[in-house]
C-alpha cells in the first residue's frame, strides 16, 4: 500500500524501512543510503547494500566487501556532481490522493486506501547531476557484480535487481502510516468508514519516545515511527559520550525516505549463461554422487531456452512515476551492444 500510493508523488521509491541495516559498519549507518551504493530492494520495503563504487574496498562504507579486482569509480565524484537541496521543510508530510491534511499533523480520510509520510525535521535531497560516468562504469561492470552478488554473497537474484543508486531523500526522523478500508458490507458503512491520525511529538526523556500516532480508525491503520532512541545513540561516537561533548539531542540525517536508481540489466544470453552456471553448481551439491545422466537431465528440465532477441542492456531512471519496462524506474535508457559483454566477459 505504501509503495502504491507515494512511489506516484515524482521522488522515487518510498521505503517503507528507511534505515540501514545495523549489522553495517557504524560510519555506514551515520550517513545511511547514499550516491554510488549499489543495492537491491527487499520485498519488505528496505534495501541491502552491497558495495559503493565511489569508496575504495577498505573504506569504512565498504568494509573490506566488494568483488574481485575492485576499483572505485575514477575520476572520482566531486562535490559539484551532486546537486544538494532541501526539497522538504520542517513538517511536510507526504500523502496519497484523498487525504487531508492539517499543519503536516493531522489527516484525514475516507479512501479505500491510503498511505502518510511526516517529516518533521524536514528532509534534503542529492541528486547525481554526473550520470554519464556512472553509466559508463556501470556498463563496464555489471556483469560482475552479478557474479559477486550471486557466487560470493548468495543472493538470490533476478536480472535487473541490482541498482545503483544516484538520488535520496534523507531525514533525521519521520513518521509512516499506511490503512486500507475494511468495512464494506453497506454503503452506509462504507461513508461512516475512515481513518484520523494524529502526529504528536513526545520528546520523553525517560522512554526515549520522540514521536507518536495517535488515530481513530474504522479502517486497518499501520503506524510506524523512527528512527528509535536507541538507533540514534548507537551511531553516537564513544569519544563524543565519554568526553562529554555530546549534543544534547543528536541527530542523523539517515533514514532514506526516498531513492533514485540507475536499473541495470544484462543481456538475456550472458543472464541464462550465469543462471546456468550457478545452477549447475547448486545441482553438484544437492546431488552430489549421482549419476551425470541424471544431472544432465535435471538441467535440462530446469533451464528455459535461451533467447538473443534481448541484445542490450538497459538502464532506466526517473524522477517521475510511469514505466516503460519496470513500473518504479522509468524514462531513462542507455544502450549496451551485447557483444559488449561477450567480448569482456
């Protein structure tokens, strides 16, 4: 529901868990989501980092992952390729059509669905304004970190999955909500149906609460608040606490509310040629012992026909809503020759 309602508003992908994982390094999640990561979207409206091309491999984003014979993006970003702005002020909130909204607080609404997005500290945005080399150095690449991502790191994959980032929109706090109708039974039900929500700011010291939704609903109503108390003061650096220069409420701007992608696809033959040789590695350890005959059989059965009517690889990004091959990044495209991947790889 989220995702359907505010991926339409021209900024991108929402996310529905805008913090970054806490297993990465705390100098990665000090500064969240950025330019140059390349992820993947989880089906629960978060994202996985794999590497950023910009960091070398022992930088701290990075923390000693990345693929083979890895060498960041050169010549390196400089600040004039990244156009920084402050897209939303202190209290705007984001909503879905049919929503009222009342000093970026209070909402209303009758809809079927819908969903809110608060910000109460505001949010800023980047924007890669040098896409040229990362569409270049991503064309030289991908092929690999398909394999790295796959073959190294395990992830299960399909082909288009891998994005690289190239705008955020990023906020030190926020609050979410989604709710959908679930009286439907009378027309007269159905007007008396709805949702009001309330955001309030708590600041409780003793709790470490800081903000909350406070809602009337004849509707299935998910609220969300973040980042908590307790995310906050793990990014905070030990010096700082035992010093006793820590800011008296500390903020990060981490939390990506929205994010912009480069897509990147592989040609379709070199895609069923990788598949191909990840699944006959996994039928050598799932049938380890058993006759060639049969791995050959079960290989034919499990891999489709390979195609070459897809002959280029695509990369799609908008700022905008409609797609023309992937739903969430559209309008933007980049031809890669297939032979281009062949004779590389």
């Amino acid at each position: 529901v989220y995702y359907r309602h505010l991926s339409t508003k021209g900024r991108g992908i929402p996310l529905w868990i805008p913090e970054p994982s806490e297993n990465l390094h705390v100098e990665y999640r000090r500064t969240g989501l950025s330019i140059g990561d390349v992820i993947i979207l989880t089906p629960f409206g978060g994202f996985e980092l794999l590497f950023n091309i910009c960091q070398h491999v022992e930088h701290p984003v990075n923390d000693g992952w990345a693929p083979d014979e890895f060498t960041p993006l050169a010549p390196a970003l400089r600040p004039r390729d990244v156009h920084v702005y402050e897209e939303f002020r202190e209290n705007s909130a984001v909503t879905s059509g049919g929503v009222t909204e009342t000093f970026g607080i209070l909402f209303q609404s009758s809809a079927h669905e819908g969903a809110i997005l608060v910000m109460p500290n505001g949010a800023h945005s980047q924007e890669l304004t040098n896409t040229a080399s990362f569409k270049r150095y991503t064309e030289k690449n991908i092929a690999e970190w398909y394999r790295y991502a796959q073959e190294t790191r395990g992830w299960t994959l399909k082909n288009g999955d891998l994005r690289v980032v190239i705008g955020v929109d990023k906020a030190s706090a926020w609050g979410m909500a989604t709710f959908s109708n679930r009286s439907s039974q009378s027309s007269s039900e159905e007007r008396r149906s709805g949702v009001q929500l309330q955001f309030k700011t708590i600041n409780n010291v003793e709790s470490g609460e800081r903000y909350r939704w406070e809602y009337e609903a004849l509707s299935d109503c998910t609220p969300r608040v973040g980042p908590s108390q307790r995310q906050v003061n793990a990014l905070i650096p030990v010096e700082a606490n035992e010093a006793g220069q820590l800011e008296r409420n500390p903020e990060f701007r981490n939390q990506c509310l929205f994010v912009r992608t480069l897509n990147a696809m592989l040609p379709e033959p070199l895609w069923e040629k990788m598949r191909f040789s990840q699944m006959l590695t996994d039928i050598a350890s799932d049938f380890n012992g058993s006759s060639r005959v049969q791995d050959e059989r079960l290989m034919s059965n499990a891999i489709p026909s390979i195609s070459g009517r897809h002959s280029i690889s695509e990369f799609r990004f908008s700022p905008s809503q409609n797609a023309a091959t992937r739903s969430d990044v559209p309008s933007f495209s980049v031809r890669v020759p297939k032979k281009k991947f062949e004779n590389n790889h």
